[in-house]
C-alpha cells in the first residue's frame, strides 16, 4: 500500500515538457501584486512628468468653455458637437499618459511570464460554478495568503501614509484659506511623496508576492514517479519495445557482417577474443574493415572465413587496436599501416605461393 501511494504522491519536481505544458494552458505564474506595482509606479512618473501639460491642456479647455459658456448651444446637434469637441480634447491632453499606464501593465505581465495565447481558461467547467469548489477556493490558502497580504498591504501603506501627513496636518488645515494655484502645487508635491512612499512599499510585497505565487505555481506542476514514467515512455519509447527493435537491428547488422567475411582480404584474430575482417584491393588508400566481433561473433567470422578459404592472421596485439579504434566500413587509421601492410604483404605471397603450387 505505501508503494502504491508513493507511486501516485506529486513529490517529483516536474520535468521541461511538464512546465511547456503548462505555459500553454495559460497556467503561468501569474502575481497581480507585480502588475499593481507596475501600473503605480507608471502613474508616480506619469504625474512626474506629464501633470503640468495634462493640466495646461485640460485647463486650456474648461476655460475656453467657461468663458464662452453663454454663446454654447445646447439644443440639437449643437450640444451634441460640444460634447464631442470637448471628448477629443480631453483624450488629446490624456492620451500618452493612458498609453503609458496601458503599456505598464502589459508590462508587468511580460516581466513574469512569456505572452501565452490560449482559451484553456475560457472553457466552460463545472468547477467554476460549483458552490462546493467555490466554498473549497473562498477557504483555500491562496485566498488565506491574499487576505493576509491585503491586511500587511493596507496597514503598511496606512503606517508610512500616515508618517509622512502628519508633519504636514497644519499645512493642510490652512489650505482652505490659500490661493486655488497655491494649492495645487503643494497638493502635486504631497500627491509625489505619498506615491513614492507607496511604489517603495509595494515593490517589497510585489517581490515577496512573486517569490510565494512562483512556489505555488511550481508545486502545482509536481509530478507523480508514475507521471514521470509515462512520460518517458512517450517521450523516448517504451523501453521494451526500444530494446527489440536495438535487438533486431543488431542481428541485422551481424548478418550483413557475416555477408562481407568471405569479401575480406584476411581476418586478423586475437585469436580467441577478437576477429576483425580487412578488406584490401589495388587502388585503395588503405585497408577497410569490413567486419568485427568479440568472443561468440569473432569465432563465427572465423569459421566463415575457414568455410570461404579466408586467410586467418594470429596477431594479438593489431587485432585488439584495430577492433578499439576502426569502425565498420572505415579505413584502418594510419598508425596501423605498417604492421597492417605486413600482414597483407604475408597473405598476397602466400596467395601467390599457393597459386604456383609451392605450398
């Protein structure tokens, strides 16, 4: 029973396929908290630097409407062309800013993950509807770490907040006494400061936020030792069947050795361990292996050779460099000329002894 559930425990960490997987059922790690901080700290450096001409612009138009507030019809198409003309310049002064911001979360999206195009999540389930899923989620610990991480969120924000106002309480209570221009710089400026204070503290919580939804991304993804097998297996075969089909390919291969034995020039023997077959024309650049073979393989190209009339060479010591370090189908490495012309040289006299009748 414990082998059964430790077959089936998600305790492995998941392989590259499991994690691709993943990514392209839009299951990414995903941290709004990172977006949030991406989106504010993009509005602090859009009021840094665009508030005085958003608010030139904006200006611009509500005093022209103003002033020419009497002489504005209001009936008809005329109310209708106010309208309009006072939308395109609104979005004419607000336009780059939302551009900006709209860019900063797409951002904060892309700094955690790569851009996944999929409609997993759209799929109708019956989990989404589920009062007993829902009450499961509503209970769970990732709501559990958001509750908590609202909680830091607010009474961190409200501590510093609270830190930087309170030298300024007199400052405030007098600014319903000042000019309206006076007061709009001084509001911008503790507008600045209270938004500084805010991306600082969120980027800690966004940072942290990452580092806790990574984890939980990652032990999703864990896989079983019975996952992990299957896997294998499609990915790289089914062992067995991987090991007939190396079985059959060998025995091919030992049938065409065996086919080119009584083609060779001479087989040079260990003389019980090794056989390697060389195969030697004129006009060749070096000797050929055509065949070669340990223990069972080497006594069958043996007999072969014995069976064809195959000179058979005893030199221990050529055969056993030649079978480590010339591969079926190649030329002999050069190293192994010498000691190799001489065994051929020995077998084309004996040939030519054999031919004139002196042996």
């Amino acid at each position: 029973m414990a082998e059964a559930h430790d077959d089936t425990e998600h305790s492995e960490d998941p392989t590259q396929k499991r994690l691709d997987e993943a990514l392209e059922r839009g299951d990414v790690v995903k941290s709004q908290e990172v977006n949030t901080w991406f989106v504010i700290a993009a509005g602090a450096l859009l009021l840094m630097a665009f508030s005085g001409s958003m608010a030139t612009g904006l200006a611009t138009t509500l005093r022209g409407l103003v002033a020419h507030s009497g002489s504005i019809r209001i009936d008809g198409r005329g109310f209708v062309g106010m309208v309009e003309k006072l939308g395109l310049e609104v979005i004419a002064a607000v336009a780059i800013p939302l551009l900006l911001l709209a860019l900063a979360a797409i951002g904060g999206n892309m700094v955690q993950h790569r851009l996944v195009w999929s409609l997993e999540a759209l799929k109708p389930k019956l989990s989404k509807i589920s009062p007993l899923a829902g009450f499961e989620r509503l209970f769970s610990k990732q709501a559990l770490a958001n509750f908590v991480k609202g909680l830091i969120k607010l009474a961190l924000i409200g501590t510093i907040l609270a830190a930087l106002l309170w030298p300024e309480r007199f400052r405030l209570d007098a600014l319903v006494q000042i000019d309206p221009a006076a007061m709009l710089s001084i509001t911008q400026s503790l507008s600045l400061q209270m938004l500084g204070a805010v991306v600082a503290v969120l980027a800690l919580i966004a940072a942290a936020d990452y580092l806790f939804q990574y984890r939980q991304w990652f032990e999703r993804q864990k896989m079983s030792v019975r996952e992990l097998k299957e896997e294998f297996k499609q990915t790289n075969g089914n062992p067995e069947i991987k090991a007939k089909i190396r079985q059959i390919r060998q025995s091919r291969s030992r049938k065409r050795m065996m086919a080119a034995v009584p083609d060779a020039s001479v087989v040079i023997t260990n003389p019980t361990h090794f056989a390697v077959a060389l195969k030697y024309e004129r006009g060749m650049n070096a000797p050929v292996c055509v065949a070669k073979g340990v223990d069972l393989i080497a006594r069958k190209m043996r007999e072969v050779a014995g069976d064809h009339n195959i000179p058979i060479v005893e030199n221990p010591p050529l055969a056993r460099a030649l079978h480590a370090t010339v591969e079926i189908d190649q030329e002999i490495p050069p190293e192994h000329y010498q000691a190799v012309a001489e065994v051929i040289g020995y077998v084309m006299r004996l040939n030519r002894a054999v031919a004139g009748g002196r042996m």
